[in-house]
C-alpha cells in the first residue's frame, strides 16, 4: 500500500493525485495525436472537478496552464492558448527590503525621522513652527497608542531636539500638546494582561489547595 507521505508532492494539490498519475501517463505517450486526445480529456475532467469557475475569466486558459505545470512543462501537445512559461512560472519576486537601520526609537518609524529633516530645511517662520507642532502631535499620538502609562510632553520637546541634532528648539507650552487626545474613532492598543493572567492563576491554584 502507498501512503500519501511516501509519494513525492503534488505541484498543484488542488487536483489531486488521480489527475496528476494522467497527465504522467500523457506525457510517455509517444502518438503524437494520441497524445493531443488524452491532453484534451484531462482538461474535461479538470473542468468536471471545478464547475464553479467556468464564468470566471479566461477559465479554459489557466486548466491548460495548469496542464503545462503538472507536466512539468513536458507535454509536447498543441496548446489552443500560449501557455506560461517555465522560467515566469518558477520565478519568485525580488524581496521588498525592510530597513529599520539608524532608527534609534522605532516607535516613531522613518517617517518622523523624515518630517523632523525636513523642517531642519525650512528657514525659521510660521511654516516651519506650524510643520514641527504637527510633527510634536503625531509624536504624542504614537505614545498614546502604545504607551499606557502616559508620557511627559516635555519628552517629545526632547527627542525633536534630539533627532534634529539640536536645530529645532521649541517651547513646550507653544506645541499645544497638553490638551491633545487620541480622537474618538482611534483606539489604543491593549495593554498587557500577562500579569493579571498570572495572579488569577495562583488566586485559583490557592482556592484549590
């Protein structure tokens, strides 16, 4: 008897093993016409096996697709579509780079880090102060969301001065920010409950005792 983990696995599982043992049988048949037949039959039944995706479009082309790619792109048959190619198939997307380097308080993330550089720009004036109190209430706002424990707003005043390398220093009173709340339809993050999981757990593991 074959189990399933004994056999080698199935490209598109979604077929099955009865379908993929046909389109393996297909490809060592050498009648070229017997060939196209059988090729034609295996997509009545792999149309047979998904009848729901008959309206979507272009159905008939991705079964020979999927034809192509069980066969390992070994089926020497008359395609009625271009089928994918092995080398478009087989090929992966580049990775999307996550640089997280040179961010020393990641909970602000880069584009703080971007806003505080452009108003070290800007000469000083109303645009550059209006430009570094939004970028103070979007610094409160990112504390309110994670940090449960609140935060002195003279902090913020301290890391814009800090992130700025000492060019923008602002006075705390101007920013506003003391009157600054998370808006209504903006929740916080829970906090932990870790520690009241614990202390429930041993107040039962007494009652039990």
């Amino acid at each position: 008897m074959e189990y399933n983990t004994q056999l080698s696995p199935l490209t598109l599982p979604e077929y099955g093993r009865s379908i993929q043992r046909m389109i393996d049988f297909a490809v060592t048949i050498e009648d070229r016409a017997e060939r196209q037949r059988c090729a034609e039959t295996i997509i009545r039944i792999m149309k047979g096996k998904f009848p729901e995706g008959q309206d979507m479009p272009d159905y008939e082309q991705k079964l020979w697709d999927h034809l192509a790619i069980m066969a390992d792109f070994k089926l020497d048959i008359d395609y009625p579509y271009e089928i994918i190619r092995p080398e478009n198939f087989r090929s992966r997307p580049d990775n999307v780079p996550y640089g997280t380097g040179g961010i020393s308080h990641r909970h602000y993330g880069h584009y703080i880090m971007a806003m505080i550089d452009e108003a070290r720009q800007l000469p000083e004036g109303p645009l550059r102060n209006e430009l570094v109190r939004l970028i103070a209430i979007q610094m409160k706002k990112e504390h309110l969301l994670w940090n449960h424990e609140g935060l002195e707003d003279s902090k913020i005043v301290d890391d814009i001065r800090l992130f700025s390398d000492g060019e923008i220093v602002v006075d705390e009173n101007a920013l506003g920010l003391a009157s600054y709340k998370l808006p209504a339809n903006i929740q916080a993050q829970p906090a932990q409950t870790q520690g009241k999981k614990k202390k429930k757990k041993k107040k039962n593991n007494n009652n039990q005792n």
